[in-house]
C-alpha cells in the first residue's frame, strides 16, 4: 500500500514539472525540480525494500555465519538510521550484532556498553559503509578527495542534492578509507593484474605534507587551543607499472599507487605485499627505478631476494643522475674553451657508464684544487658507489626503463595537490586515508576497490 503511494506521488510530481515546464521552459530549472522532488520520494520507497530484505528470516542464518567469523553474534532487530542517495538520515529496522563474551566474564556484572561493541551486520552485507550506502559513500569520498578542502566538498556536492555537513563527510571518508585499508595490498587488484612472463617497474620517492601532532603539557592560561605541531613529513610514494617489450609503459594496464606516513621499513613492508599479491616471481624482469638514497637501495636487494625474484635491475633515474652531474659541472671555470662540448661529452660518459674516463675528465677540466676536491667527493660517494645503478646504455639496449616520471608524476597527483596546499595540517591517521584513497583513485582503480569491499564483506558469510 506504501509503495503504492509513493508511486502516485512520483507521477503527480513528474506531471506537476511538465506542466510548469511549459510556462517558465527551463531545462536547467526543470531538472533541479524533477530531482529534488524525485529523489526523496526514491529514498521513501526504497527503505520499507531494504528493510525486507535485510529482516528476512531466510537470511539471518548466512549473516548469522559472517558475523560469527566477525567475533559477533546476534541480538535482536533494532532502529537506525542510513543514508541511501541524498545523504538524508532514513530510519529502518535491521538485525543487530555485538561482540560474544567469554563463558568465564558472562557471570560477572556486566558495565555499561561502549561504543563499537556491535555492528548491523546485515547493512554491511547488503552493501553499506558506516550505515551509508556503497554508492552515496564513493561520491562523497570522491569529491574529498577531489577538492580542495571539505568544506569545498560540501558546497559540491550540495549542488548535486546531496546536502552534508563537513564532520559527517570526514566520517564518511575515513569509513570508506578504513573498509578498504583492512585489506590493503589487495583490494585495488583485479583478476587482469597478473605480470607472468611481463617486465615490471617499481618506483619509489618521498612527498612532503605537514603533519599536525598535538602539544603536551597543560593548556596556557593566555590560549583557548591547547595548539599543536605543524612539522614537515615526508610520505613514500610506490609506483607499480607494466612494461611493454620495447621499454615503454604499458598504457593498456592500470598502474598501482599507493603512499604511507610510515617510515621506510613501513614503506617496503607496504611494497612486499603488493608484490605478493602480484606474484611477482612470476615476471619476467623487475626494476626498481629511485633516485640515489642509500635508504631505498639498502632495501630493493633483499627485498628481491625474499620475493624469490631471479631477474632484477637497479637503476638511479636518469634525470636525477643528471641533476647530481652538473653539481660536479658547476666546479669547471666559469670561462674555459669549449664548455658546451665539454657539458655534452659529459653527459655522453654519464650515459655510456664510462665513470673512469669521466674521473679523469674531472681532474683534467677542474682546475681549482678546492672545487677539485669537492668534485671528486661528490663523484666518489654518488657515481662511483651507484656505477652500476647507471649503466644507462646498457638498460636502453634492454629495452628497460631509465626514468621514475611516473612516480614523480604521481607525488604531484597524489600528495601534492591535495594534501600539501598552503596552511593545511594533517593528523596521521586522516592523511595515511587520504594518501592510500586518492592513490587508489587517480590510478583508475576505485571502482575495482569498492567492488572488492564488497565483495570482502559478503565472502565472511561464505567462508564456511
């Protein structure tokens, strides 16, 4: 009878806009009408759908054997309230699990109940975040992620009728964030990401954002915040990709981003997940492309070693390799014949790997002995120490790659234009969401991760 109802509104409503759409014959106006008038009533007709599904009793076993998996077991049909579409708070009866208590504590006097001690299991089998439906979740989430700030979120996504306040947007986001993170490494991979018999690179490099860390200590008298610490941090970003047999990147197959607050060791226990889940022993060859920190390559070695990788290349991106040659170029007199020549000869020797002809290029051309010796220093502990990382032309002949731009390009993507604008401050926890959620987006991989959110819930309900 409900139902019923709403469907002879939806068509009163529907009439109502084609006859005033006569009169006023805006398009724009006729839209927004139909909209805003339509999607309420949707909503209305969709809770009394979902609430006889999810109170089913048929299906209570299954969400009794996923909640089970879960540590949870259930306790009666409750009231809450979910978002569907326009973000509007609904109310709706659904199955309530919280968490079992041990045979030795069910004797003792129970305290009151906190807060996270149960769940509406069947909500999140249905496909819901946070008591939000999947759908309203990523929009949101994606227009966080996109815009400038929150509050430039809210004003968006309010033009598309759906009306939420910042605090409720930052829940959303880290729900989604913290769904899809349980199951990092993972969940942003689809049955097409094999790499048998494929090259693969992986690129390494930092970012920088402000991180914003509370201060100790008792509050002082003249402050109404007890204020906070805005320091630099530097964020690693992974760079995955396929390589077409000529040494360029494969354009037919999604790369794989991700990025951590962690530290480094933090950030290589990130990248060895990944490349398990990739089965990387499989590939053909694998190359690690950074720039020259001892910190990265201290750790690529081993790594590929516990992978059981066989076949791996070590290269120091060109650009960066050069970058640290004209340190040593700046040294040569500022007036000396045939600089130019001189330059170019030098980037020849860079790329051929030829560092004893360039060793007495430098002695030859450096003239100061100051200048010489601080050359020198700068060729032994940078070129001769990574010599083999810089066998350019030897790599190009390999059909490999001699470039990290792509993890470059996605510190830009990822880090910069979001999370490092000027005066904003993030906390730890909120920034690792945003690094891993814009990752997963600016590669083209969020809907594969909100497909295997699903679809990780759903399969605790299968497992037995």
């Amino acid at each position: 009878m409900q139902s019923t109802t709403i469907l002879h509104s939806i068509c009163t409503a529907l009439t109502n806009a084609h006859t005033e759409f006569k009169s006023h014959r805006d398009v724009n106006r006729l839209c927004k009408q139909v909209r805003d008038d339509l999607l309420p009533m949707v909503e209305a007709f969709l809770i009394p759908v979902i609430e006889s599904v999810v109170c089913d009793p048929d299906l209570l076993p299954e969400l009794k054997v996923g909640a089970g998996v879960l540590g949870l077991r259930f306790n009666g049909y409750r009231s809450t309230s979910v978002r569907l579409i326009t973000g509007s708070p609904l109310t709706l009866r659904s199955p309530y699990f919280s968490k079992t208590t041990s045979a030795s504590r069910r004797c003792r006097k129970s305290k009151k109940r906190k807060n996270g001690t149960g769940c509406h299991y069947g909500l999140d089998y249905l496909g819901f975040i946070n008591r939000c439906s999947t759908l309203l979740g990523s929009v949101v989430a994606q227009a966080a992620l996109l815009c400038p700030s929150f509050e430039i979120a809210r004003k968006t996504l309010k033009s598309h009728a759906i009306d939420l306040n910042v605090k409720t947007i930052h829940r959303l986001v880290m729900g989604v964030g913290k769904s899809a993170m349980a199951q990092r490494g993972r969940i942003s991979l689809s049955d097409t990401d094999g790499v048998e018999g494929k090259t693969v690179l992986v690129c390494i490099d930092g970012g920088r954002l402000r991180e914003r860390r509370p201060k100790r200590g008792r509050k002082p008298a003249d402050l109404k915040r007890q204020g906070y610490y805005t320091d630099w941090k530097e964020p690693i970003q992974l760079v995955i990709q396929t390589v077409n047999r000529d040494g360029t990147i494969c354009k037919e197959r999604l790369p794989l981003y991700d990025a951590t607050m962690g530290k480094i060791d933090a950030a290589f226990t990130l990248l060895e997940t990944y490349l398990r889940e990739l089965n990387i022993s499989k590939a053909d060859r694998i190359v690690f492309c950074c720039d020259g920190a001892r910190s990265y390559w201290n750790r690529t070695g081993p790594l590929a070693k516990k992978l059981g990788i066989a076949n791996h290349y070590e290269v120091i991106d060109y650009t960066h390799a050069k970058q640290n040659l004209f340190e040593i170029i700046d040294k040569l007199p500022e007036k000396i014949p045939g600089k130019e020549k001189i330059i170019e000869k030098w980037k020849n020797l860079l790329w051929q790997g030829d560092f004893d002809k360039l060793k007495k290029q430098i002695h030859k051309y450096v003239g100061d002995p100051e200048k010489r010796k601080a050359a020198l220093a700068k060729f032994k502990s940078y070129f001769l120490k990574n010599r083999h990382r810089m066998q350019y032309a030897n790599f190009h002949n390999l059909k490999l790659p001699t470039g990290s731009g792509c993890v470059e390009s996605a510190i830009r993507r990822v880090i910069n234009l979001r999370l490092k604008s000027p005066g904003i401050f993030w906390k730890k926890e909120t920034a690792e969401s945003m690094l891993f959620l814009r990752s997963q987006l600016l590669s083209g991989r969020w809907d594969i991760m909100v497909a295997n959110i699903f679809n990780e819930i759903r399969a605790h309900s299968l497992c037995h």
